[in-house]
C-alpha cells in the first residue's frame, strides 16, 4: 500500500488518538515510505489532548511544503554517497522520491571516502531538489558546499559538529533497532565515543598526563553519548509503541530538535525573571535531581512531552498563581495550561509559547509530583542521574570512558 501511494504522488500522514496498543510499528512504514509522518497521543485525554490535537492539524496544512519531489546529492570524485535516511520512497539507486516535503522534515545522507583527497585541496557537496509547490509551479531547489581537505587530525577535530554527529549516531540507532539487541546498539554508541578520544588522545595530544582530555568542540560528547543510551528508542522497559514512535519521529528529526530530544530542556518555572525589553530570563539547568529542589517547580521539555514536576513543599501561593489550585495533591496528571491575571502566570505562558515556537509543536503538559507514577516519568529524563536497571550516572559514565581510554593506549 505504501508503495502503490508513493507512485501515485501520495502522501499520508496518521494522527493516532488512543488509550490501547495499535502496533505503530506497521502502521509508520505508510508515512514513512510517502514523505509523511505520524501524530501520536497517548493516552489521549478528551480535556488536554483537542488543543494539541487542532494545532498538529493545523500546523501540518498550512506549513511551507513542496509535493512531487526528486531528490538527488552528488559529490566529489574521491567521494561517493553511502546512504539516505529519512522519509522516502527509493525505487533507483541514485535519487529519492518523496511525494511530500516539508519545513520540519530533513534527510540525512552518510558519505564514503574511497579515494585520495589532495591536502590543500576542496571537495564539492550538491543536493538538488525538484518539487511543485503549492501554486502549481515547478522548481529546483539547488544546494552546494565545497569544504577544504586536510591531513591535518588536529583541525579535524577541531572543525568536528558535535550536533551532527548526534543526529548521524540518532537515526543509525533508529534504523538498527528492529534487528539489532538494544544492549548492542548502547554498546555500539559508547564504543564510538571511546574511538573518537582515543584517535583524539594518541594523535592530537602530545601529553602523557593520565588526565582525561577531550577535545574542544567534542567536550560534551560523553553527555550526548549517556543521553542517548538513555534515550526512549534504547530503554528496555519501554512501551513497545512508544519505541516504535520514536523510531518514526527520529527517522525525519531536523538537527536542532534531535538534541532537545536526547537532552531536554530542564527551566526553574517558581523564579522566572523579566528584563526591560520584556525579555524572560529562564537558563536551563542540568539534568539531575540535584538541581530539583522540592521547594520548585520545573519545566521540562524534549520536543514532544512537556512535563511540570511540583515539589513537595512549594509555596501554595506560587500553585495558586500558577495553575490555579492550593495545593500538589489537587493538580490533575492532565494540565490545560491557563493564563491568570498575575505576572508568574504570564511570564510562563510567554516561555510555553516561546517552547512551541521553536519546537513547531503545540506539546501537551503532564503534572508531575512526588510519590507518584509521574515522578518516575519525569525523573526518566534527568539523564546526568543513575537509572535503576543499568544506566550509569554522568560522573560514573566519564569514568568509565576515561578507564577505557587508558586501557588502548
């Protein structure tokens, strides 16, 4: 079916409202195959869910979009393309055809070396894009990046996009877990991070310190490598249609929502401050319980859940300004986010607008708070934290890579 869509120019997109298990796994290979993508709410909840539900559909219908297209990336010679990842239908080796393309859609594509690139030199990157667009009108959207060759490690490194690499290592682990053991693939992100610091260690560096050295642009490559251990898609005692989305909402994920969505966005919500300019002030704190003090409450976000985490001992009046209620204990799982006539109440609904902006997505909010389910929920995401079956903590994970490290050399 998803084929015979793709030929006919189709593309489908699947908004799932539901309380049960519907085996997303079958149902994402339509989308997946014509461009499209799925919509997931679960458990749908009738009083928080249309809001998120009406803007989704919006959002999908008026956004800038292209139909019909071909795509195809062409390199240097000494260079050649590996493989595509995205949503697509390919039916010819050399280019992809994608009966929808859209602003919040990307395409990864990996590259082969195998040839000699003089040092000194430049190689040339083009991608080129036929697509109608909306109008009717038929254009070619044309892409070109030439990037000097050196033989020079050093500058390697020091050029390195760590975001990038996340994203590659993101979608390769997507694309491997319906045939590859999760603990196998965990192994496999931590291996690569352990390589990419020795080669670091061996040939760039010249001290012989037992000192763990990490290269400036790679410095927080050992977060990235934990959270992504952590991330959904490699749990194992996730939900077998959660996993299943994940693997779906990863295999388009742009660059800037991939990293919010291995590493969250973590913002005190009791303090927010405003500046003259009406800015709000609202730095991110590090994912740990460390920074979670029960006397706060704590906005985190990842692109598709929103969570709100009430401390025990929160100020009842800082609750009434907030969310209307004068206590944790009366605060529903399923939070319609209001704005009340109080410059707290403002102030947040500015940030939640501003996170819905950036991310593109309207999120739903779930309240989370001590002793309950919801707690394990939110503190699942504070990646820099031990996790119960057999994910290590930030300080044990540096340990662990630096022993590693010291046993190569």
């Amino acid at each position: 079916m998803a084929i015979e869509f793709a030929k006919c120019q189709v593309c489908v997109d699947v908004f799932l409202t539901t309380q049960t298990y519907i085996d997303i796994a079958s149902i994402s290979v339509i989308p997946g195959t014509t461009g499209g993508q799925v919509y997931y709410y679960y458990p749908f909840s009738s009083v928080s869910d249309p809001a998120k539900l009406y803007n989704d559909l919006r959002w999908n219908i008026i956004r800038p979009q292209g139909f019909e297209a071909v795509m195809r990336v062409r390199c240097s010679q000494g260079i050649e393309v590996k493989e595509y990842y995205g949503n697509f239908c390919k039916q010819i080796p050399t280019d992809i055809d994608l009966p929808a393309i859209d602003s919040d859609k990307t395409i990864m594509v990996t590259l082969k070396h195998d040839d000699k690139l003089p040092d000194g030199s430049e190689c040339a990157f083009q991608c080129a894009l036929l697509y109608t667009t909306l109008y009717g009108q038929r254009r070619i959207r044309v892409s070109t990046l030439s990037l000097p060759c050196t033989s020079n490690l050093s500058n390697m490194f020091r050029a390195a996009d760590l975001d990038t690499q996340l994203v590659c290592s993101l979608k390769q682990v997507a694309n491997g877990i319906p045939s590859t053991p999760l603990l196998q693939l965990r192994e496999h992100v931590t291996n690569i991070c352990i390589n990419n610091l020795l080669a670091y260690r061996k040939l760039c560096t010249s001290t012989s310190s037992g000192q763990f050295i990490l290269p400036e642009a790679l410095k927080l490559l050992p977060l990235y490598t934990l959270a992504l251990t952590k991330t959904t898609g490699l749990r194992v005692d996730g939900r077998l249609d959660d996993r299943s989305f994940w693997i779906s909402y990863v295999s388009h994920i742009s660059t800037p929502s991939a990293v919010g969505l291995v590493l969250p966005r973590m913002i005190a919500i009791h303090n927010l401050e405003q500046e003259e300019d009406g800015h709000i002030i609202h730095p991110t704190l590090p994912l740990s319980n460390e920074f979670v003090s029960e006397e706060g409450i704590y906005l985190l976000e990842n692109g598709i859940d929103g969570l709100i985490y009430i401390g025990s001992w929160v100020d009842s009046d800082i609750l009434q300004q907030l969310f209307g209620i004068s206590s944790a204990d009366q605060a529903p799982t399923q939070l319609v986010l209001q704005q009340y006539d109080n410059p707290l109440s403002k102030k947040l609904n500015h940030v939640v607008n501003e996170i819905r902006r950036q991310r593109s997505s309207y999120l739903r909010w779930t309240l989370c708070k001590k002793g309950d389910p919801s707690e394990a929920l939110f503190s699942s995401y504070l990646v820099e934290d031990p996790t119960p079956k057999d994910g290590q903590s930030y300080s044990e994970f540096t340990a662990f890579l630096h022993q590693s490290i010291q046993r190569k050399l």
